[in-house]
C-alpha cells in the first residue's frame, strides 16, 4: 500500500524582512517564485519569529517549545564564544520524530545548533546534511567558519552558496521516486544574512577580510541576494512538478527573525535584535494543495515554534509526551476547519532587556526598564503607548509575562565585553570581533 503521508520542504531565509518578498509589499525587485507559494496556498500576516536573532529561534523551531527551556536557547545567538552548547541529542526534534516515524529527512543549508562531535543535525534527527554549521558564512569562500560539510566531513565545493544549496535540494527532490518512504527536506538559506554578496560579487569576497564587516553591500547587491534565493526556490518547486509530487508536498516558506541594513520592514518599526515588531514579523507562505484552498490570507498569529506540531500532526506523528510542544498545529485554522484564535505569546532577550507579551491586538513591550502598551491593529508602528489609557490590560499583561517567565529557565546575564555599540551587533549576527573565514 502505497505511503499516502504528506512530503514536506520547509524553507527557512536569514534576516529577511516582513516586507522583502514582493507578495508583501517589496517594490524594488520581485520574488515570483515564493509569491507562487503564496498564490496556490496561505500568506499570513501576522508570522512571528520566536527570537529576533538566529539559533533561539531555530531552537524553537525544531523543538516545538520556548526556547528558554533549553541552555541552547540562552545563547543569544550562539556564537564561537559561547559556551560548547548546542541542541541536546537526547531532546526530540521535528526531524527525529518524522524520522522515527519513517520519514527520510534531511538539512541542506545553515545548522547554528551546536558543533560536532557533541552536537549537529545528524544527532538531532536529519539523516543527511549539506551545509554549513556556523551562524554566518561567506558566499564564495568555503572554508573555516564557512566550510560545507557532507556529513560530518568536508567537502571541496567552488560557487555561490545559494545556488550550491539550491542543487542539492533539487538533488534530492529528484532522488524521491527512487525512494520508498516520505520526505523532510529542511531547505536553510543563508541569505540574506551579511556579508552582503550577490551572485556576481566574487570579488567582493576575496575584498572582505572577516565575516564581521559593515562597509559592504548596498540595496541593489541585497536585491541579487535575494532574487538568487528565490531562484533557486522556483528550481526546488519546478523539481517538485517534474516528479509529480506538488499535489501532497507541504511547502513553507519563512525567515528565522528579522531584517536589518537593507531589509524593508514596512510597515513595522524595528529589525533584527529588537522586540518590536520589524525585529519578529515573518514573511511566511505555505502551500499545500492537497488540504489548503490557493490564494488564503491568515491573520492567524503563529509562532515559528507552531511548525513543529503542525507538521507532526499533517503526517500522523504524535510530539513525544515528556516534551510537549508549546507550539499548536496550525491546518484547522488555515483550512477554515476552525476559527482564527487569539494567541498568548511571549518573548524576551539579552536578559530581559527586553520583554514582550501579545494578546490578540494588544501588546506588552519592555526596553532598557521602559514599559510599553501598544494595539497593534491600530497602530503597526508601535508608536502610542497606551499604558494609562489602558492600565488594567497593562497591569495584566505585565504580571502573565512574570508568571510565565518564572517557568522558563533562569536568564543568562551578558558579559560585560558585549557592551560597545560594535561587540553587541556582532553577538547579535553570531559571530566574535575579529573572526575570521579562514
């Protein structure tokens, strides 16, 4: 009897923007490949990331959960001085429980969750891995930081990443008629993470010196980083149709936090790092014709921790009972099955600097010990603080942030050498002062 479970490629960009797809809003260049997502499936609106920066959300990605229930997701990202922590072996994960229930799965592209032998995608469930395991990578150099593995070995590769990561997706896209089993493709872009390098900017690579740079990139090199990542999506879905798989394969699409630089974030305030909504909105897209009507638009606030239940759920996988996922699946409410739901989310970062809850259109918002009531419905820029006006729902949402704060794991302070301007971007991004690619 032939397997009639749901392949599934999920897509996750790096520091994109809320409005840097064209389908949301983007005016200096298209994406027609991810709008296509979007067209034939469900554009949401109202997508969060778990973190504003990179590996807390990718904890909370691959585990269902609040980050802040793991020491992994302390790491604010983690970054090569960071404690040796990464994603416990032991811990299950989207990946390991597909696998365990006879899915093939596999990562192609960025890890950030800790480095072999201890830790890696391998020991978290993906049978197969091409990719990068560090934050932050060069486009064309590939190797120390950004070095491709095979594996657990490296491999010698010349070329742009997007585009290396868009041939083994397809690669293995292609190889599914050969196999008996369904599938789980993570497809992890670095782009449009800096350094910014586009396609043709090979000499702008051998020009950069360490990863950590700010003199590079400009609005046209972000507009190739981008259209080449979406290239190479369109490639990943015409390999889809080719194998006659479309029809039963979940595609989603979404970025791990927000942008910065030369992201649009419109019409939020705020990028990558910060609470406020330009630093957590997603431009998220997910098709699946088989169960999702085309041309849907969600105001369903979801969360990136809301994948894992949602995809477990689609191929008849139960979440492992002595870790339950924080996250809920999300198709009753995208199939109409169910109605939309207010959600109770939470957020904090760098050790309570700052803090965040949401309740349907109201939002708690704490920077620096200044405390924020916005209504998001009508004000998307976070700009009217309503905390007199509204001093009961503040008082409320203020005290269900402590409470829930209280059952996470206690915060780790930063060390005192992240207080410069310059040392907190590069802890932002992953990577130490002076780190270099080689």
């Amino acid at each position: 009897m032939a397997d009639t479970r749901p392949n599934i490629i999920f897509i996750l960009a790096d520091d994109l923007g809320y409005a840097d797809l064209s389908c949301f809003g983007r005016r200096d260049y298209t994406t027609p490949n991810i709008d296509r997502i979007a067209h034939e499936g469900v554009r949401f609106l109202q997508s969060y990331a778990n973190s504003p920066v990179c590996s807390a959300t990718r904890t909370a990605l691959i585990t269902g959960r609040y980050q802040y229930r793991l020491t992994v997701g302390l790491e604010e990202p983690i970054n090569p001085s960071s404690p040796p922590v990464g994603m416990p072996p032991e811990h299950p994960t989207l990946p390991s429980l597909l696998r365990d229930a006879g899915y093939d799965t596999a990562l192609v592209g960025k890890w950030h969750l800790g480095k072999p032998p201890t830790y890696g995608p391998q020991k978290s469930g993906y049978e197969y891995f091409w990719g990068m395991l560090h934050g932050s990578a060069d486009y064309f150099r590939h190797t120390g930081p950004s070095t491709i593995y095979e594996n657990n070995n490296e491999v010698a590769v010349q070329g742009y990443k997007t585009t290396l990561f868009g041939d083994r997706a397809v690669e293995f896209v292609n190889g599914a008629k050969e196999r008996t089993k369904p599938f789980f493709l993570s497809l992890h872009f670095n782009a449009p993470h800096w350094p910014w390098e586009g396609p043709g900017d090979e000499a702008e690579s051998r020009r950069i010196k360490t990863l950590r740079h700010y003199d590079g990139g400009s609005l046209k090199v972000y507009k190739s980083m981008v259209e080449a990542m979406d290239l190479n999506v369109g490639r990943v879905l015409q390999a889809l149709d080719a194998q006659g798989l479309a029809e039963n394969t979940i595609v989603i699409f979404t970025s791990d936090n927000g942008g910065e630089r030369f992201s649009d974030m419109w019409p939020f305030a705020g990028e990558k790092g910060e609470l406020l909504e330009g630093g957590l909105r997603l431009p998220t897209v997910m098709r699946w014709p088989a169960r999702l009507k085309a041309g849907t638009v969600s105001g369903q606030a979801s969360m990136s921790m809301d994948w894992m239940p949602t995809l477990l759920s689609a191929a008849g996988v139960k979440p492992d009972a002595n870790f339950p996922p924080d996250g809920v699946d999300l198709v009753p409410m995208l199939s109409g099955e169910k109605p939309e739901q207010d959600r109770l989310l939470y957020w904090r970062y760098k050790a309570s600097a700052q803090s965040a809850v949401l309740q349907g259109k109201w939002k708690y918002l704490s920077i620096g010990g200044n405390e924020f009531l916005f209504d998001i419905a009508s004000d998307q820029r976070e700009r009217a603080n309503l905390r007199e006006r509204f001093p009961d729902i503040f008082a409320d949402l203020k005290a269900k942030y402590a409470a829930w704060n209280a059952t996470m794991l206690p915060e780790r302070e930063r060390p005192a050498s992240h207080s410069s301007s310059a040392d907190r971007r590069a802890d932002r991004h992953g990577v130490p002062p002076g780190d270099t690619p080689e």
